[in-house]
C-alpha cells in the first residue's frame, strides 16, 4: 500500500487512462465480435467510462504541480466514474426486477435523442426499459451490467489515488526533515529519530552538537535572478599565515528540500585539517525552475574563485562535494565551460566528490517529485550529467552506499564509466553497511569522505 500512495498524479492519471482503454475494448469486442447491441444504459456507460478517460488524458498530459490542479482532475475523475457506477447499479438493478414489473420496450436513444430535449432523454433512459432488463450474456454467473459495475468500482481508485496525492504531504524518505523553530537547534520528528545506537545515531547527534556554533558568511555567495539568495555556511581553515585551500559542499533534499545549515556537521573536521569550507544553499523547486538551481550552483562556485582571495583563501585550489541532489549538482560542475561561460579558468575544480549522486534525470519526470521539480525532456537532456561532456579535468569520487536503492549504485557506475570513456580520473567506491542517511558520518572523525577531500588539495 505504501509503493500505491507514492504514485504521483500522472502515474494515476495514466493508470485510469489504460483501464479506460482496456474497458472500451471489452465493450466494442462484445459489440462486434460476440455480436451484443448495447442498449441506452450500455451507452450511457460508455458515455461514463470515455468522460473518465478524457479526465484522466488531461490530468496526465499537464501533470499539474499544485493541490487546486491535481484535486479537480481527481473531482471531475471521481465525478465521471461516480456516474458510471450509477447507471450500472441502476441497470443491475432493473435486471434483477420479476418479469411483471420490468418496464415495457421503449424507442431506440438515437430516435429519443432527434425528437426528445436532452433532458427528457436522460429521464427516460435512467427509467429504463424492456431490453435493458434482458440478460443476455453471463461470465461466471454475472450478468455484463454486474461486471461493468465492478470495473468502475476498480477504476475508482484511479482519481482516489489522484486526490491522495494532491493532498497527501510528500516527505522525503532518505533524510529526516530538521526544522529550526526559533533556533539554531534541530528537531527530529519521532518517526525521523535513529535508533540509539544505530547507523544514523552519531550522525543525528553530531548534527545537534555541532549546527549551532556555525557561524554565516556575511557575504551571499551570489545574488540570483529568482528565489533566495544563497549563503555558505562559512568556517575557515588555517595553513599557517598561507591562503587556504577552499571546499564548497552542495546540499540534498531532491532539489525542494533542506538547506545549508541541516549540513553544518560536515565542516569540523576539513577545518581542523587547514582547508576552509563552504556549505552553500540554493533556492528550491517549485520556487524556481530546476535550470536556476544549477545556474546558482555555478555562480556559487564562480564567486568563490572570484572572492577567495579576499576570505584568505587559494583561488587556485578549489573543491566541490555534494550529497544525493548535490551529488548531481556536483556533476553538473564538472560538466561546465568556465571559461567560454564565466572567463575563469577552465579548470578551476581540484577535485569533486559525488556521494550518492543522480546523474540521470530520466526517471524523475514520471516519479513523486515532477510536482515539485516540473522536468520537461528538455531539462532532462540538458542537466543529466550521465550524458553530457565534462569539461574539468579534475579528480574524480563516486560514493554510493551498499544500503541504499540500487539505483544510486546503478548511476553511479554509469556515470563512472561515461566519464572514463573520456580520459577522467574516477574511482567509484560503495561503502556497505551504509544507507542514504549514515553515509555522510563519513565526513566525521577524519572518515572516508573527509580523507577523500583532503586528498584533493594535496601536491599535484
């Protein structure tokens, strides 16, 4: 039942849509195959399963993003198979009547409809007549009428589903949800809380611990066309009077979710190793298109090599990280021409460390999220890195974790071997034992994902 309230309002829609299909065919098979005449209320079903149909069409083909959308599309959907359901009952039920009381033949619907108002019509249609009371085709003792009736009832859940989403509160599984209420201080929802001990306890406790100290950059990392404007969550390293290296990390949360100061608890220990870091947040969809999301992550990363100087910090020794969403952020960088776009270098990335990345957005317009994300073909083609150049030549990490959907494995080694097709140092690595949410203790106590960051701004 969970995989069903998952679905997204166009994987309903078109759900409805293929039963619909599925329902005509039965109809017209009986008509001009077996040889049945409908009679009025057979049409009239008809007329009710089509008017579904049409709904469900039109609810897939514009998806709609917001509540009011998807809930009329889910109101007219429910409305068209309520009155199917209506008239099937209703030709059951005069199936069901004793010879003596079965009304007597009346005119065919097309002489009714040439002489008749319409509404006189659907009264006279609705009361029935005699050879709507024939029963002339049975399959396992049940009269068509009787399956015509069950079938809508199935088919109700197609605009059922469709309200459930568009009413439904869509969370965001891999992490929890960290809400700041006057406070620097997150809170985990009960249903969000890791168990003592478990993969993500220290996680959520370094969360805790470590998020209020952070200190904000006063300086926004780029002022954006639309939506919010991005700020680092700045700490700075030392190396001893020299510039310091710098590390952008880039957020998840699918892109409509969370923000820099959920991620403080990554910065500890890079900065303790000399390199200065910045957590840097971006507008969210729906606020804005998908497109500016990568555009705020480019200048993020061109006003810091513009300004690193001025931060005491080596413009000239730059790396990225990003987890899930920022994993294809991340991506995204590597797939960038700094120089023909920006006049930077055209190498101004050391190194990227992608943890748990998407790097084909193929699947997401058919997922839970195209409400919020709203991809169109052009979107997918123009900011899935799985398929684009990568411009940096820089180092290269790919890091998913041996708990988490295979898919994030899947795109992972795509990804890896289309960046080695093109000559790119990559190494891929699958941590076991670790989910969505614990792979980024790593980042703690000098773990694997910090030791992977330190490793860029080595000697070359």
């Amino acid at each position: 039942m969970s995989a069903l309230s998952r679905l997204s309002v166009r994987q309903w829609s078109l759900a409805g849509l293929a039963f619909c299909v599925l329902m005509m065919a039965v109809a017209l098979g009986l008509e001009h195959i077996v040889g049945l005449e409908p009679c009025p209320l057979c049409i009239f079903q008809r007329v009710a399963v089509i008017s579904a149909g049409v709904v469900f069409a039109l609810a897939a083909i514009h998806n709609p993003a917001g509540r009011l959308g998807a809930g009329l599309y889910g109101v007219l959907g429910l409305a068209a198979v309520g009155g199917g359901i209506g008239v099937a009952g209703r030709h059951l039920w005069l199936q069901s009547l004793p010879a003596d009381e079965v009304p007597s033949c009346g005119p065919g619907l097309d002489y009714m409809l040439d002489i008749l108002p319409l509404q006189e019509v659907v009264n006279m249609v609705l009361s029935g007549s005699g050879e709507c009371a024939e029963i002339d085709f049975l399959f396992l003792g049940i009269t068509l009428p009787g399956w015509t009736l069950a079938g809508f009832i199935v088919l109700a859940l197609a605009p059922l589903g469709m309200l459930l989403s568009a009413f439904r509160e869509r969370g965001w599984s891999a992490l929890p949800r960290l809400r700041h209420p006057g406070s620097h201080r997150p809170r985990l929802r009960p249903h969000d809380r890791p168990r003592s001990g478990g993969a993500g306890g220290r996680l959520a406790s370094a969360q805790r611990r470590r998020l209020a100290p952070a200190t904000v950059c006063p300086r926004p990392a780029l002022r954006p066309q639309s939506g919010r404007a991005p700020r680092p969550l700045s700490r700075r390293g030392s190396q001893g009077g020299r510039a310091a290296p710098l590390h952008l990390f880039f957020h998840g949360g699918y892109w409509r979710s969370l923000g820099h100061r959920e991620f403080g608890f990554i910065v500890d220990d890079l900065v303790a190793a000399g390199i200065s870091v910045g957590v840097v947040n971006y507008a969210l969809c729906p606020t804005v298109r998908f497109a500016e999301i990568v555009r705020q992550a480019r200048a993020a990363v061109a006003w810091a090599y513009r300004h690193a100087s001025e931060e005491g910090c080596d413009p000239a020794s730059i790396s990225v990280s990003g987890h899930s969403a920022g994993g294809h952020l991340g991506a995204m960088l590597l797939a960038t021409d700094w120089e023909g776009d920006y006049g930077m270098p055209a190498d101004p990335i050391r190194g990227a460390l992608c943890i748990s990345g998407l790097y084909d957005l193929g699947p997401f317009p058919w997922s839970w999220l195209q409400p919020k994300l709203r991809l169109d073909g052009r979107d997918v083609a123009e900011f899935s890195p799985a398929f684009l150049a990568c411009r940096v030549a820089a180092k290269v990490s790919l890091v998913a974790g041996g708990e988490e959907s295979g898919e994030f494995s899947r795109q992972m080694m795509d990804y890896a071997t289309h960046l080695g097709e093109q000559g790119i140092a990559v190494e891929q690595t699958v941590l076991p034992g670790d989910d969505h949410f614990s792979i980024l203790e790593h980042y703690l106590d000098s773990g694997r994902l910090a030791r992977t960051v330190m490793g860029f701004h080595t000697p070359r």
